[in-house]
C-alpha cells in the first residue's frame, strides 16, 4: 500500500499487521528514538473515487488524530505523531501486546468469557469511557475490534476514526460533512438506535454500545445475531434483547440488570454515565473466590491514576508520595517459548515442565530443583484463575486480600512447578508488591529479593523481569529510610535498562525518575533537580505534555524546586501540573488535589498566607466531599489550614483547628504517627504564642517522649522536640533546666554525626 517504508524520514515500516476500513497499520521502527510503534497510513485513493468522499475521509482521519492526540489515559490507545508523507496521511500511535475483543472471541470459538473476565473488561472500559466523556469527546463506534486486550491484562479502546466532541454534536452541517447526508456512521451490530434513527447522538449512545460487547462477551454472541444488517438495525431500534441469562445461566443477575439498561432503547433509561456504570460494576460485581481461566498470558502494568475514583489504597508515608513503583517489564530480552497444548492458552507462556536450561543465557542448570512433572492443565488452569483474581483484587483495593492470595498461589505454583519458575517467581514478585503498599517493607524486602535471585538465575542478571524486581527492591529500600542502598541498586538497575532498553524507554525514564527522587531524600537536591528536569522532558517527548508520569515527574521537578529555596518558581511548577491533571484527570481527582496542596504550601512559604488560607480551607471542604472527612489527606490540609490562620495572627482558631485535626488523627493513624506528632506540636505553638507556657511545656515534652520512643533518642525530630522544651523553659525562667537540655541535645548531634548514618524506626 505504501511505496515507501520510510515514513517522514523516521519510521521505518516493517510489517502490516491490520488492515481495515480507512487503511492500514503497521509495525514500525521509530529510528528517532529506537523504539516500536505502530503506524496507521490512510488508503491511497485512485481517481475513480468520488474526490468529495475522499475530502471527508481525509478529514474523517484527521479528526481521528486530533481527538486522539488530546486523550491521555491509560485505558486509549497512545498516540505520538501524526502528519502526511508523499501524499499518504499517517498516524503513529504505541504498539499494543494483545488481541482485540473479536479476536479473543474467535480464540475461544465463538464462545462466552469467564464471567470474571467479562467483568475486569467492562470495569476497565467504564473507567476509560468516564474520562472520554469528561472530555466531551463521544467515540460512536464502539466494538470488539476497536477494544484491545493486553498481554499484561489492561485494556484500552482504539480507533477514535468517527469520535465526534460533544459540543458539536447536533449540528447537521458538522454530522453532514463528516458523515455523508443520511448516512449513519457505526458497526450495525453496535450501533444504537439513536444512530440508526439520525437522531441526537450523545455520550449514552456509547454505553449502548458497549452493553452490545459485553452482551457478546457474556453470551457469545451480540443482542441481535441475525446476517442480514437490515434486520440487525430493525432489532436495535424495535425489539428487547434476550435477557443474558436465557443464554448463560451462571451469569450473576445483577450484571445482567447493568446490560440490560445499557441497551434500553430511550437513552434516558441508561445509566446517567460511565462513572455511574463503574460503580454500578464494582458494587454489584465482588470478586468471585473461583477460579477463573485467562485468554491472555497474567501480568500487569502498575496502576496509573485512573479518571474514575477507585476505592483508596493504603496510605503512603510522606517520603514516598510521587515516587513510583516498578512496573511490568517488556523489552528485548528473550523468553523462552510456550509449549504446546490447550493449557499454554489459558495460563500464559510458562506451563510446561521447567528446567531452568531453556531460558538461562550461561550454561548450566539452576541450583536446588531438578525438572518437574507435567502438572495436569487444569491445575494451570486454576492457579492461573486464582492468580488472576488476586491482580483484581488489588485494582480494587483490597490489598490484604490480594496478598494472601498471591502467596497461596505461589506456595501451591512453587509445589507443583518449581522454585524458579518464572509464574512462581511472579507470583512471589506481586505479594512483595502488596506487602509494600501494606506499609510492610521488610516482608516486601525479602519478597523481593526471592524473585529477583531466581529471576537472575533462570532469565539473566539483565531480563527485563529481573530489573523490574531489583527496581522493586531499591523502592521498598527506600521505604526502610535506607537511601543510600536504594541509589546503589537503581543507578545499577538504570545502567542496565539503559544498555537493554534506550535511553528512552518507559521503564528507563521510570527508573531515573525514582533515582531522582532518592537523590533528594539523601540531600542533594540540586542533582535531584536537574535529573527530574530531564526526565520530565524526555517523559514529555515519549508519552505526552500532559500524561500522567510526565506530570509526577514535574511534580517532582516542583518538590526539588522547593529544597532549593526556589519557591516562586516552584508554585508555579506546582501550579501548572494542577492545571493539567484538572484537564486530564478531572478537579477532584487525589492527584489533583495533591498539586494544589504544594502550591499551598508554597503560597505559605513565600509570605501570602491569605491566599494559602484560602486556598486549604477549599481544599479541606473538596478533600471532605471527595474522601472523607477523616481521611489523612483532608486533614492534612485541615492542618495547613490552622498553620496559616497561625500565621496570620489568629491564634485561638488555630488552636481550635489544630485540637481537632490532632484528635482525628489520633483515632485514624494513631497517637504516635508522625502525622499526629505533628498536629500535637502544634497545639504547644499556638499554645507558646497564646503565652500558656505551662500548658505549652507539657505538650512538647509529650511529643519530645513519642518521637524519641517511637523514631530514636538522636532522631532530628526527637532533637528538634527537645529544642521546643528547652525553648518553653527559657520562657518559664528555667534558665538552668533550658542550658542542660542544650547540652544534652549538641552531645547527641555530636553523636550522630560521628556515627554517620540516622537510626533506622
């Protein structure tokens, strides 16, 4: 189709892999930065082609590049490039690890998906839809074949070719130009019935849409299965689908109910939008305890913010906000192959008998095992069921569960195939992940380290797999305070995904991002600045001005800004990341709000407490009707908000917020949690200013006894507490009392810094 396969100079076309309606697409070579990608290449016409038709596909295919370019979630397709080249319009978008929907249905003949898989579908296309439409931007021609299935799991919708924005839909001379008078754009068998009628097409016309592929993923077949596309169309507009349930009776009926009112005819009667269906999904769907065969191999990218909220995990500790985890490793490194049978179809590509040899690039065998039977497939089966339901039970927060889970699975894995076997490596590697996210990095440690060791020994010290696992162990390293392990581990992980991967590379830029992040916590923030920057502008020209990693990595960029003293041009940062995750991500997203909770912050530190105040008390009001009002990150913004109405004089209030928000925390987090440590400090400030310096006195020595209890007698915070007592006995004319403190607070510096490194908790 195309005469060239050197597209623009930088992509080299190297084989077709799609072919549909408008044209084609590609594997391609992205020689500019030495990447894959997929490239989409509108059909050359010849002149026998009616020259308006092809005014209108050539739009058609403009539009889709423009609407597509402006969506960035993790559930759409990305897309990098767009232009023209010798006459042949292009689009370059990621290249996809999967099989669409269609596909898979055609893999299991034509048969329904496990339930839970139909829902984990539908779960993660709600979520995608939610953001979309938050964008006004309604896609119209929802299908299988436009919904991919990874191999890691996720799902993400493509082909935005007849996406209309939501403002302008209802304008004849936009539909007549972009559609033809009287033609109605879509798939028959997905269309609705306001599409077929002509009618006001709107977001709801999608969630009929995808009621029609969840029906078919459910049952087998699409609502209205007749061959004739008349009858097809006459079925949408005239006729009640067949319940689910007539066809499969171990659906749950509750799922049955949400597709059957995605597919009522009036577009009043559906549920009001995606976000609605989502928790429709997850309130009426729990995770089943069976087990559940997976179509495609089981692994996971780790979770970007999504647009839709999803319940909260547990919280991270202070340290650790904007860091990210590890994810997921794709890349060169060789795998070895899958063996052959039905089984290899529904656990992935590790299910034959392991040895070890296969895939080790040095010689020899792995220590400690010798080959194992081959189990029989439905015990592969299983465990891929369990392991599955184990990775969804984490997306749903229920991170306690997905651990015991995921080290069930890989006890009985590491029984019927091995230590070192890579699904029992795997299944090692994601209960380390819960174990960190569970705020139990020492379990994580060791966790970690197993699969990492094993992952070396059976794949290479330079895998993809095993890098991911080192990774994991420099992040939970950091967890432990210990930074300067961490930095040793991910400069020597990034090197290597460097050598694999490019520099570029997504798990590359990932890594310099978390070793950017490390650097700042032992103290260099200026080599932390820089490297952010740069990373932020690599992150910028691979994914997207306004992806969701580009933004943690200027998030970062804004923190570093700050222990530079550079506050002004950190407010600014943090300002302008805020206006983008708003735009992306939606007002009341946590990251969001997470941004401008820094710029507050900022705000305070450059001297306009007015605007700070302000600024904490909307957020604690959005924080509460979002999260909760006791959840830790409303009142961390409730204890900003006291600390400026400090800083503006207003002390009694001050008081008054910080009692409360030190109360909450108490009963939240617990009385000796840093963050309640914090909040009783306050009180003994607002008390010192309010000239109380009895009262005040008590309540320091409280909080100087926790933290030296809880973080160490020579702990900066345990010295800075010792510091406020000293100081409140000065203001009692304790003069004596207040010097002998000093003493002993300078003799532990003196002893600290001989030692050379900070006790760990």
């Amino acid at each position: 189709m195309v005469e060239s396969r050197l597209i623009q100079d930088r992509y080299v076309l190297l084989d077709r892999i799609g072919r549909g309606g408008m044209g084609e697409v590609w594997r391609a070579r992205d020689e500019s930065l030495g990447r894959h990608v997929a490239v989409k290449c509108l059909k050359p016409m010849g002149p026998q082609h009616d020259q308006s038709y092809l005014r209108v596909l050539r739009e058609r295919f403009r539009r889709e590049a423009r609407v597509a370019a402006a969506l960035q979630h993790r559930g759409i397709t990305v897309v990098h490039d767009f232009g023209e080249s010798d006459g042949v319009l292009f689009l370059v978008m990621e290249l996809l690890d999967g099989r669409n929907l269609s596909e898979l249905l055609e893999d299991n003949q034509a048969r329904a998906l496990p339930v839970a898989e139909v829902v984990d579908i539908a779960e993660q296309v709600a979520a995608a839809l939610a953001y979309t439409h938050r964008q006004d931007v309604v896609h119209r021609d929802l299908k299988p074949a436009n919904m991919m299935r990874l191999t890691d799991g996720a799902v993400k919708i493509c082909d935005f070719g007849i996406a209309r924005l939501g403002h302008d839909i209802g304008y004849s001379t936009f539909s007549s130009r972009l559609t033809g008078t009287g033609i109605a754009m879509g798939t028959p068998h997905y269309m609705s019935p306001e599409q077929i009628g002509g009618g006001h097409v709107d977001h709801r016309s999608d969630l009929y849409s995808l009621g029609c592929v969840l029906y078919e993923l459910a049952t087998g077949e699409p609502p209205f299965a007749m061959d004739d596309a008349w009858a097809v169309l006459v079925g949408h507009r005239d006729t009640a689908p067949r319940p689910p349930r007539e066809h499969r009776s171990d659906l749950p009926a509750p799922f049955e109910r949400i597709v059957l009112d995605l597919l009522a005819k009036d577009p009043a009667d559906r549920p009001a939008d995606a976000a609605e269906l989502h928790a429709r999904l997850l309130d009426v769907c729990p995770v089943r305890t069976g087990a559940v065969p997976r179509t495609l191999p089981e692994s996971r990218p780790r979770p970007f913010a999504t647009s839709v909220r999803l319940p909260e995990p547990p919280r991270l500790p202070g340290w650790a906000r904007n860091m990210t985890t590890g994810s997921k490793a794709t890349g060169p490194g060789a795998l070895p192959p899958p063996p052959p049978g039905p089984a290899a179809e529904l656990t992935g590509a590790w299910t034959g008998p392991w040895t070890g040899a296969e895939a080790r690039p040095t010689t020899g065998r792995r220590r400690g095992s010798g080959p194992h039977t081959t189990p029989p497939p439905g015990v592969l089966t299983e465990l891929a069921g369990r392991h599955q339901e184990a990775l969804r039970l984490g997306r749903l927060g229920r991170w306690e569960e997905a651990g015991d889970a995921h080290r069930d699975v890989a006890a009985e894995r590491e029984r019927v195939l091995g230590p070192d076997h890579p699904d029992t490596l795997t299944s090692r590697y994601e209960a380390a992940f819960t174990l960190s996210l569970r705020g139990r990095p020492d379990e994580a440690l060791r966790e970690y380290a197993r699969a990492a060791s094993g992952r070396q020994r059976v794949l290479g010290p330079e895998h993809p797999e095993t890098l991911a696992a080192r990774q994991e162990t420099a992040y939970v390293l950091g967890q432990l305070g210990r930074h300067v392990e961490a930095h040793e581990v991910y400069a020597a992980v990034l090197a290597a995904r460097e050598r694999v991967m490019g520099p570029d590379h997504p798990d590359t830029l990932r890594c310099r991002h978390n070793l950017a992040f490390n650097l700042g916590r032992l103290g260099r923030p200026e080599e932390s600045y820089r490297m952010a920057l740069d990373v932020a502008a690599a992150r910028a020209r691979v994914l997207g001005a306004s992806h969701p990693e580009t933004l943690v990595t200027r998030y970062e960029v804004g923190y570093a800004l700050g222990q530079l003293g550079r506050w002004t041009d950190a407010l600014q940062t943090y300002r302008q990341v805020a206006a983008a995750r708003q735009r992306v991500l939606g007002a009341e997203h946590p990251d969001t709000l997470a941004a401008r909770y820094e710029a507050g912050i900022c705000l305070g530190r450059l001297g306009r407490s007015a605007e700070a105040l302000q600024l904490f008390r909307d957020l604690a009001d959005e924080r509460t009707q979002a999260q909760g009002a006791d959840h830790p990150d409303t009142l961390r913004a409730r204890h900003c908000l006291g600390v400026n109405l400090g800083r503006l004089g207003r002390w009694e209030e001050a008081l008054a917020e910080a009692h409360d928000v030190c109360a909450r925390r108490a009963d939240v987090l617990g009385a000796d949690d840093p963050e309640t440590l914090v909040s009783r400090r306050e009180i003994a400030v607002a008390l010192g200013w309010l000239g109380r310096w009895t009262e005040a006195l008590a309540v320091y020595r409280e909080v100087a006894q926790a933290r030296q209890r809880v973080l160490g007698a020579d702990h900066p915070d345990a010295l800075a507490s010792r510091n406020d007592e000293a100081h409140c006995l000065e203001q009692l004319g304790r003069s004596t009392e207040a010097v002998e403190l000093h003493r002993q607070v300078a003799a532990l510096r003196q002893t600290r810094a001989t030692r050379g490194r900070p006790r760990g908790r």
